[in-house]
C-alpha cells in the first residue's frame, strides 16, 4: 500500500476539481431553467401604463357606440397620446388594436370583432398588467 503524499494530494485536488465542475454545472442548468421559464412570459407594464390602457379601453367602449368621424377623431388623438406616454410596447400594441376595433364598431363594419374575440383579447392584454395591481376591462364594443 503506497502511503506517499502524491496519491493522497491527487485525490484531493480530484475532489476539488470535481466540486467545482458541479458547482458550474448546477448554475448552468439553474440559469438556463430561469431563462426558459422567463423567455415565454409576457412583458409587465406599469401600473401607469396599465392605467392608462384602462382609460383608454374605458373611452374606447363610449366611442364605439357613437358617430365614426367622432371615433376617428379620438383614434389619432388616443393613438399619439398612447405613443408618448405608454412605454411597454406589447401592452401599447394591445390598446391600438382595441382603439382599432372601437372605430370599427362606430363604422358598423363587418370587420368589428366578435364578444369571443375582446374577451380573448382582453385576457392577452391583462397578462401584461398582471404585477401592476391594475386590472385592465376591455369589454365587448358596441354593447
């Protein structure tokens, strides 16, 4: 049996080689789970940019049951507005198509969309203000 100091200080530094290549490991896998849980999920607005899609989803209800040139007017107003002050762009893309479909409504255009198709909407829309405290309505238009 060979007692040297050389096999003994071999097992060491193969036990410290070995801690430190599981340590890296297990870091690798738990950063690359967070990125595949997180790469999926929807964008969090803030709760300012939530409140301001609710005002906008709440006028947009009153302007789909009223004259279209009105409707019209309140799109390029709303649409700037929202421009300017919205800084989650995915919510923002989810307002515009709602101030969309309120001035298709006020048109009665056959293209306005379905009860079916708002309340699908409205939940992709309130999937982005999910951590904001702000629970965002888009209601069917024209109702």
């Amino acid at each position: 049996m060979d007692t040297s100091p050389a096999p003994t200080a071999r097992r060491r530094n193969r036990i410290i080689v070995g801690a430190i290549v599981a340590a890296l490991a297990t870091g690798l896998v738990a950063g690359a789970s967070y990125w595949w849980n997180e790469r999926g999920r929807p964008s969090q607005a803030s709760a300012a940019d939530c409140r301001l899609a609710q005002r906008i989803a709440t006028e947009a209800r009153k302007i789909a049951s009223g004259p279209a040139a009105d409707a019209k007017t309140w799109v390029r107003k709303t649409a700037t507005e929202r421009r300017r002050e919205m800084k989650d762009g995915y919510l923002s893309f989810r307002v515009a198509q709602y101030e969309e479909w309120a001035l298709l409504t006020a048109r009665k255009s056959p293209d306005a969309p379905s009860a079916k198709d708002v309340h699908e909407y409205q939940d992709k829309a309130r999937e982005h203000c999910a951590q904001s405290g702000v629970t965002v309505d888009m209601r069917p238009l024209g109702s």
